[in-house]
C-alpha cells in the first residue's frame, strides 16, 4: 500500500525539468565516446612517459639552453620518438646568445661570520674574480626595493626577502617572482653594486632556486643571485639584531656568445589535411643545479606518451605535433623560431604540459563559439580522472605564447602545483620526485583531450587572441 501511495504521488513530488528545490540543475554533460574512454582509461596503465623522463635524465642529464648538453638532448630526442613510431621527426636549429656560471660563494664577514649558500641567477652580472665586499640593504619585499630612492645603494648590495608560498594553481610564482625577474634590474638602477634575492620557491632548505633575470635595456647587468630559503631566512634574522651587516660576494658568470638551440618535430599525420593541426608539447631544455625531471623532461614525456596512445590507434583526423622546444628558460628563442617556421600552416589548438607531473586537477579552454561543444566533450571525458573545469581563458605557456597570441585556440590542464615550487630549478628536480601514478594520470588526461580534440568533426576556428 506505501509503495502503491508513493508511486501515485510520485508526478507531485517530482521537480519540474531543469529545476531542484527551486535551483536550476546544471546541464547534462554530453556522454564520452567509448572509444575515448577506452583510451583514456589505457593511459593509466601507461610506462612511455616515465620511460622517457628516466632515460632523458639518465642518459643526458641537466641540459641547458645552447649547450652542448641541449644538443645532445636533440639528438637523444630524435632516436627515442623515431623509435616510438612518430613519422616526420626532425630538429630545427637556430642561434642563442649563451650565459654561462661561473664561481658562487658568499660568506657573512660580519658580525655574525658563516657561508650562505646561493646561486646565481641567469642573465647576472660578474664580480671581480676576488668578489666584492659590502654592506647589505635589507628590503622584506619586492615592493620596498621598488619604493628605494634613486641612488640610495650605491655600493651596497641588495637583500630582498620576499617568501613564496605555496598554491594549487601555482600562482603565487607570479607574485612573489618579479622579485627574482626583474628585482636586480631596479635594484641596478638605483645603483647597487650587487643583489641577493630570497630564492623564489616554498620549500625550507639549503638548496637555492636559480632562474633568469632581465635587465632593461641600456642598465648594465650587476652580480645577481639567490639565497637558498633557509639561508635567506637566517640572514633575515640577522638584520633583525639591527647590526650592519658585511658580505663578501663572488659570482664569476661569463656570456659565451652565439650558439644553437633548436626544437625537436614529430607527428602522428591525420586523415584531414582540411581539418588543422593540434600542436601539443613542452620544453627540453633544464637549468643546470638539478636533472630537469619535472622542468621539464615530464612535461615532453605527457605529451609525447599521450600522442603515442593516438599513433598506434587508428589515424586521428587532425594532425597531432609533438614539439619538443629548446630555450624556454631563458628567453623563448625556440618558440619564437618555431612560429616564424611554422605560422604558414594551419595550427587550430595548441596545449602545453611545464608544471611538473603532479595530477591534473583542471581544465580551462579558449575556443570559438562553433567548437564550444568540444570544450564539453573534452571536459566529460576528463570528470572520471577528477579533473574539474575552470572558468578562466586556456592557452597559457611560454612556448605556446606565440601561437596564441595569433589567435590560435588553447587548452590547459592544469597540474596540482602544491610541491612544485619545493625543486623548481633547483639540485631537487631529480627523478626522484616523479611520482609514476600522478604521471598516467597526467597521460590519461592528456589522451582523452587529444582523442576527442584531433577527431573533432567541428571545425576550430582562430579566437581572439589571448
């Protein structure tokens, strides 16, 4: 009798379609494409990424832009997708001015005398080769240095100590980085004779981060390096004791002159000559402290692993271009060359992989109105793997910059960026820190966004760019 009442009152009870206690439901996600599915669900089983990180790290090891090392990682490069199968593998050279370290001491001389350790930042300036001897300015932020008036440092070497914290989204590398990015440039004009910079990272150790620095034009580049976080920090509470405090300072860097970098191609052809290519990838060059395993060896393996997943399957509509691109660190050389190689073809999507090998935890598009059913196909594909979409423009990465800027179409997964910025361009970003089931997580995501983007049948037109 209760069920027979409840099923007769059932049409009463029931909210009227598209709304729940008087909220409207969310729309229903479009189904995900068995074959899709099946692909994606494969990755997670996946060992080409990690395969690649070990023997990139392994078998080269730190690779930085225009050296010999990097040109060695071509060549590895070459040989490994050419075995995986991928057709058209090539490299495309093209030149760089090169800045190389030298010697890197500091030592407190007073009041409270100990060696610090640092590393100097890309792009710095030299010492003399018995260093430099001086009196430090102590500025808790990137902020107060900016506020120092012109000429208050002549002869002095800058403190700044600003502490990174850590973030999902990775977004406090943005706030708390012009410290490191273009600090020693306003520290230089307000006449420093050097700086020291809190290294730009959230870890509590003695390894330091390195990473570039710019000086604008026509400011003559000063000794610029980074204190490990926990020197930085006991240096602070020496400035807290309200005692001047003398450095002695030796940074030996030299610029070496022209030399190649270059970016490595593969593809998985399409069916649809028509249709556009999906351009996906990461950089191969490292700095030089660690083995460039999450910065970026695991960002080329996710996207070369994924690609694979497509190359042995039947042939995907699109085209899939695998790059691999030289000079991201310091200065974007590979992507600029590879735009002005490549912008006569015809790119419809492109997405990179440099944030480490942490789970994929988002995804954010920027595609056009007609390809807008893409986007929720790709995002309904991922929802199984715990990837959420997000409500901001995709397209973001250095080496992609120039494609989007063009108006080419973007997707971002984005990776859990909690530890991150622990090892970013320091002695940590080992192999070591690649966690192998965060990484085919990245692949699966990676492979389901291909799967459904590269056989579209939408077109993906341009959008305004980025």
């Amino acid at each position: 009798m209760l069920a027979a009442l409840a099923a007769t009152a059932l049409p009463l009870l029931v909210p009227a379609p598209g709304f729940a206690q008087g909220r409207p439901t969310p729309p229903q996600a479009p189904a995900v494409d068995p074959s899709v599915a099946a692909l994606r669900d494969a990755a997670l089983k996946d060992d080409v990424a990690y395969d690649i990180i070990e023997g990139l790290t392994t078998e080269v090891g730190p690779r930085p832009a225009g050296t010999e090392a990097e040109a060695r990682a071509r060549d590895w490069a070459v040989k490994k997708l050419t075995a995986l199968g991928f057709k058209n593998v090539h490299i495309e050279t093209t030149s760089m001015s090169v800045w190389q370290r030298g010697e890197e001491t500091a030592e407190v001389i007073s009041p409270f005398p100990q060696k610090l350790r640092l590393a100097a930042l890309g792009g710095s300036g030299a010492t003399p080769p018995e260093g430099l001897t001086a009196e430090i300015v102590y500025f808790p932020t990137f902020a107060d240095l900016q506020r120092a008036p012109d000429g208050s440092l002549t002869g002095k070497i800058a403190f700044v100590s600003n502490a990174m914290v850590a973030t999902q989204d990775g977004s406090s590398y943005g706030a708390f980085g012009p410290a490191r990015f273009v600090g020693p440039g306003v520290a230089a004009k307000k006449g420093a004779a050097a700086i020291i910079v809190r290294s730009i990272g959230s870890d509590h150790g003695r390894g330091p981060h390195t990473g570039q620095t710019n000086f604008p034009k026509g400011v003559a580049a000063i000794p610029a390096a980074a204190l490990s976080t926990s020197d930085a920090d006991n240096l602070s509470r020496m400035v807290a004791r309200g005692k001047p405090i003398t450095l002695h300072l030796v940074l030996t860097p030299r610029q070496t002159g022209m030399h190649d970098t270059g970016n490595v191609i593969a593809d998985v052809p399409g069916t649809d000559p028509t249709a556009g290519m999906v351009l996906v990838g990461g950089h191969l060059d490292s700095w030089d402290l660690g083995t460039g395993a999450l910065d970026d060896a695991a960002g080329v393996a996710i996207t070369a692993a994924a690609a694979k997943r497509l190359l042995d399957g039947p042939a995907p509509r699109r085209t899939i271009r695998v790059v691999w691109f030289g000079d991201e660190e310091t200065g974007g050389t590979g992507a600029a060359a590879y735009f002005a190689a490549h912008q006569g073809e015809r790119h419809v999507l492109a997405a990179e992989s440099d944030f480490g090998a942490d789970r994929v935890w988002r995804v954010e598009f920027n595609l056009p109105d007609s390809a807008k059913p893409v986007g929720d196909r790709v995002a309904a594909a991922l929802a199984p793997l715990g990837i959420v979409r997000g409500t901001a423009l995709g397209g973001d990465g250095a080496d992609i910059a120039p494609l989007i800027k063009s108006g080419v179409a973007g997707i971002d997964l984005n990776q859990t960026g909690t530890r991150y910025f622990d090892y970013h361009h320091t002695p940590e970003d080992t192999l070591e820190r690649v966690d192998p089931e965060q990484l085919r997580q990245n692949v699966a995501a990676w492979t389901a966004m291909l799967a459904v983007t590269a056989n579209a049948p939408e077109d993906i037109g341009p959008v305004k760019p980025k």
